[in-house]
C-alpha cells in the first residue's frame, strides 16, 4: 500500500519534505481489531510536534495521522462492534489500558500506558490502519468524509477544552490562536453560550478576518487589548508569548485553558517577564489539556451532527502531505486540512 513514512525526527522547513512517499506492507487485523481502507486524513498541529520531536515517535519509521475516516474492510477474530462496510473515524486515542483508576473512572485520557495515533502505532496517511473495534466511532450520515476527519481530534479536544473552561452563558470567551480546533471552537461556543461573546487573538491578518467572518465579537492580534477583560481563554498556539497575554487579558477568577500537546523551545524572557499582580493575581487559574478521551470524541461528534458544525477545510492528496505540513508550519490557515487517499 501507499504511505507518507517519518523515518526520522527533523526540523520543518522550506524545501525540506520530512515525509517520504513509499510502498509498505497492507496491515492484517489481530484479534479483536478491524481494518479500515482509509478514505481521508486530518492533519493536526500535533505532527509538527512528532516530526520536530518535541513529542517523538515512540519508533521509527512511523505512519503519522490521528484524524482518520475509513472504510471497515476485514475484521479480526472476535470481533463483535463492527462490520464491514461501516464508516468509521479513528481519533489521537489509540488505545489505554482499561484498568487503572484513571480508565475506570472515564479519565482515561491521563491514562500512563495511553498510546497515541500516529505517533505510538501506525496512523492514518495511508491507505490502510488497523485498530481495535475498542477505539472506533461511527461517523455521522450528515458530514461527508473530509468533514468528518477535523472533528475526530481539532472538534473533540476543542469540546473537551471549552469543558474545562467552565464557561457559563454570557460569559465571555477568548481564543488565543485561530486554527483548525480554534474555528471548531468559536462555532460550539457560539451555539452553547448564544449570549457570550467571541474575542479571537492571532498573528495572522487572514485568520482574524476569517474569525469575524464566522462571527466573533472582536477580533485582534496578541499586541492589540480587548475591549473588556474576559472570563475564560483557551490558548491553541504552539508558543508560550500567548500564555502571558491571556493571563493579562482574564478577569479575576478568570480560566485560562492551554490546548496544546507541546509548545515550542521557551523563549526565556517569556518567564523572565511573568508578573504574579498582573498575570496571576485574583485567584486566576491555568489548565491544561492532555489528549482525549473516547467520551470526548463520541459526545462530540452527534452534538456536532446535531448543531450542525461544519468545519471549513482544504484538500490535498496523500503524495502532498509535506506541502500541507509546511503550510501549517508557516501559519497558512484557513480552517483544517484534510488529505484524500
């Protein structure tokens, strides 16, 4: 089969493709897993920091990908969850272990054997992936595949970080970067608390007018102040400049949530810089993030099927996995990406 392979940890950069296009083994359902024959594949943030290592490959040459849609087309012994033919999504989740107390009590996101789509195994930029019949969700008949694969990890961590935000109706919300999970984001805020308002930060011009295109209250970059402080942030960038303006911009008892898996080196005048008054003062807090779990992903998408959202995304083939990536490292965004396979 057909497949864009990381064979090794690297930096991203123009005219650099860290992907290789090559021909590997069709993989063979163990028992209880089924096979999908991938139709599409998200592309996430989140590989930038596989291939960049700041969180690496557990082994190398790897499949990446965690935004998966497919088709079911072989079934391991014992399978019983699924048939073939079904159309399926595969999320970051890979799988846990099932049985410590995180697992048990439906936190198995934090679970400390959680293995990682496309990271940990073999993921979905390619043309065929295995996984447990455990780790798979029915796909909604009213999204097409494309729009589908962006709600199986930007949707579900952006369900799960606007969960953490502990926001009420009403009460304001700001985004701190505005990609893939971000747009997700203001549109389920957006129908959850009709009567707070949006307030979107980022360094791009092209993603602030298309965040006051889908309706945002305010829209500005990480140097301009908002018209009032602001109840809850959720913080999607990959530095940590972000982190200090959004404290700054939060009213007391404000939330600020960091949607990221990994940030990038710390630029230590960043730290240098923290004031306790002004950053944290008045009982402000920080949460982060850590992966999702399968409630995420299948609460998510039927509230997603039910809004409805759609989430807006480009195109590519599987053969230019590579362009996508360095668009997305160069902040050339409008929404997701998607590849076909």
């Amino acid at each position: 089969m057909k497949a864009m392979i990381l064979e090794k940890v690297q930096a991203i950069t123009e005219g650099l493709f860290p992907l290789a296009f090559k021909d590997i083994s069709v993989p063979i359902p163990r028992e209880g897993e089924v096979r999908l024959r991938v139709t599409v594949c998200g592309v996430c943030h989140t590989e930038l920091d596989e291939i960049e290592g700041r969180t690496p490959p557990l082994f190398l040459p790897v499949v990446p990908g965690h935004q998966v849609v497919g088709i079911v087309d072989a079934l391991g012994i014992g399978v019983t969850k699924a048939k073939i033919g079904d159309r399926v999504g595969v999320a970051w989740i890979f799988s846990a272990c099932g049985h410590c107390s995180f697992c048990l009590s439906g936190q198995e996101n934090l679970c400390a054997e959680f293995l990682a789509t496309g990271r940990d195994v073999n993921g979905g930029y390619a043309q065929f992936m295995t996984v447990s019949e455990n780790f798979i969700y029915q796909i909604p008949q009213v999204f097409s595949d494309a729009q589908a694969a962006p709600l199986l990890c930007a949707g579900a961590i952006g369900y799960r970080s606007l969960r953490l935000a502990n926001l009420n109706n009403g009460e304001s919300l700001g985004l701190a970067g505005f990609g893939a999970s971000a747009h997700i984001v203001l549109k389920l805020a957006q129908y959850r608390y009709p009567q707070s308002k949006i307030f979107v930060f980022s360094r791009s011009e092209q993603e602030r007018r298309f965040a006051g295109e889908l309706g945002a209250y305010w829209s500005g970059s990480f140097e301009d102040t908002p018209p009032q402080q602001i109840h809850a942030v959720i913080d999607t960038t990959p530095v940590w400049k972000p982190i200090l303006i959004s404290l700054q911009h939060l009213e007391p008892g404000g939330r600020l949530v960091i949607n990221a898996i990994r940030k990038e080196e710390i630029d230590k005048s960043v730290l240098t810089s923290l004031d306790y008054p002004s950053h944290l003062w008045m009982e402000k807090e920080i949460k982060s993030v850590a992966n999702v779990s399968r409630a995420d992903v299948s609460e998510f998408l039927s509230l997603a099927a039910k809004i409805p959202i759609y989430p807006e995304y480009q195109e590519y083939p599987l053969v230019e996995a590579n362009q996508a990536l360095i668009e997305m490292k160069t902040r050339k965004i409008r929404g997701a990406k998607v590849l076909r396979i």
